[in-house]
C-alpha cells in the first residue's frame, strides 16, 4: 500500500492506494497536537490497514518535516506543502495553470504552472477564523452547524449595504452589496439573530478570502482561480465566494471543484 498524509492544523487527510498510478481512497480525522511517529501510524491505521501495510508515504503539511524519512517499513517522502496545494488544485480543476488558493484553517495562495509551484499570498482569516468567532459569538464550534446557521440568515441584517452607505451602486458592485462587513451592529438597540451573525461571519471570511484571490490572480497573471481546502465544503462560504466572482465578473473563471477538502493530500499523493 501507498499513502499521502496532510497533517494540517484543524484535519490530517490521507489518500491511499495499493499502488501509484491508482485512484486513491480519501478520508480525514481530526488532528492530534503533535506531527510525530504517533501521528503518523494513527493516520495510516484510520484506513482500516495496519501500519506494517505501507511502504511508501508522501507526508506535508504542519510539521511534517520533523519526521524521519523512514518510519517502520515504510519510506517517508516529505512534499512541500506550497507544492501539495499546487498539484492539488491543478488536478482537481484538470488545468494546467491557475491560482490555487487553499481555504484551510488558515489561507494560502500559491501561484500554480506547469512544474512550478510559488507562494503568491495568504490571509490569517480562514476555516478556523470562521468557527473561532463563531464560537465566541454563538457557542457553536461545529463547523457544519454553523453552516446550517449561516444559511438560514441575512448577512444584509448586519451588515451595512451600499445602498445604506452610499444610496446607490459603486463600480461594478450593485447596491445591495455590502460596504461594511457587521456595520449596523454599532447602532443596533437589540442583538441581531444568531442566523444572521453566522450568515455575517460566512460572509466577511468568503469575501476576504475570495477578494484577495483576485487580487493575486491579477498580480501574477494567472486566468483561473482554484478553491480547495476544507472550509470550501461549506455552502454559506461557497455561496459567498461565488457572489464575489459575479461582483467582479470573474464567474467564468473562479473554478470550485469536487471534494476540495481533500485537494492538499491528493497534490501530496501524486508525488509517489
Ligand atoms: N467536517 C469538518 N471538520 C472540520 N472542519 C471543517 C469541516 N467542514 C468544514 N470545515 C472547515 O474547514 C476548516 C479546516 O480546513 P482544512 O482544509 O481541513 O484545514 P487544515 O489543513 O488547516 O487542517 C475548518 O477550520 C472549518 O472551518
Ligand atoms: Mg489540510
């Protein structure tokens, strides 16, 4: 058997195969403290093989680097995570060029050709942003439910819209667009509704993170923009995010693929 490990902050991915040049199998579990040789075997076991069945294993993410290049039987092949997100998001979109952004915990971007993979920019505001305020603000730290919420409300009852701001449109943004992320909040007598405070902090992280990948496409002159990384599974943040791309005419080349919560370790896996 081979495998892929993407230890990342908030979930530890793996792929795994019998063999290289075959489909993997994908699944996750929550991450433990420590990338260590514990982590390691408890990652290759939740596939339901023991450990002793692997004899290859591409590892990135996290500390990964810490780990020896061999660990029981098998050969540990560290991908660079930059690299992993890259080939990743190229193979899930079938493109031979494009932003790839990874929407994990935090956010990456990473400028994505043909066999060369760079770091163009990121954000500190991503997955685990969105479930820490969401915690602090709603008692909820269940990322799906904070989805189920979030899709239930307004981000508009919060927010403050162009129309409010302005009394009209601006640029390409039409006037029901927001101009301040949780700016009625300061003048609002009562608290707004729970679905509502989610459906705003879905907002504000999807259009952080959508904006910046613009802006980083732009730069590096790449047409289509990647979503991968787990937060991309939910719809609130999706929607979000495909709300921006028609703001800014870029619907045609914002490219949101299947399975993206698996796109890091997929990239690793191809590596073997
Ligand atoms: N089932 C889930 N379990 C955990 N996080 C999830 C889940 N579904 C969506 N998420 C979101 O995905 C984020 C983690 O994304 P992921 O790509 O796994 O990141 P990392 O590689 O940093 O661990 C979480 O912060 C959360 O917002
Ligand atoms: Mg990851």
């Amino acid at each position: 058997m081979i495998a892929a490990i993407d230890f990342g902050l908030t979930n530890t991915d793996i792929a795994y195969a019998p063999a290289a040049g075959e489909a993997p199998r994908t699944i996750f579990i929550t991450s433990e403290h420590k990338v260590d040789g514990h982590a390691f075997a408890h990652a290759l076991r939740a596939t339901g093989h023991s450990p002793a069945d692997f004899t290859r294993v591409a590892i990135t993410g996290g500390q990964h680097r810490r780990l020896p290049d061999a660990i029981g039987v098998a050969d540990v092949i560290k991908v660079n995570e930059v690299e992993a997100i890259g080939k990743g998001g190229l193979a899930l979109s079938n493109l031979d060029e494009a932003l790839v952004v990874s929407a994990g915990s935090g956010t990456a971007c990473v400028a994505a050709r043909r066999g060369a993979f760079a770091h163009a920019t990121g954000s500190a505001v991503g997955g685990g942003t969105f479930v820490g305020l969401a915690k602090l603000l709603l008692g909820v730290a269940d990322p799906q439910a904070i989805d189920v919420l979030a899709r239930a409300g307004d981000a508009n009852a919060v927010d403050t819209t162009l129309i409010e701001a302005v009394g009209g449109q601006i640029g390409k943004l039409p006037a029901d667009a927001n101009a301040v992320n949780f700016g009625k909040i300061e003048r609002m007598g009562t608290l707004p509704r729970r679905e509502d405070i989610a459906a705003g902090l879905a907002r504000m992280i999807g259009q952080t993170i959508a904006v910046i990948a613009i802006n980083a496409a732009r730069a590096e002159g790449l047409d289509k923009v990647v979503f991968i990384g787990r937060l991309m599974e939910l719809g609130s943040v999706r929607q979000t995010i495909l709300d921006v791309a028609r703001f800014y005419a870029m619907t045609d080349r914002f490219v949101l693929p299947p399975k993206p919560g698996f796109g890091t370790v997929i990239g690793a896996f191809s590596m073997l």
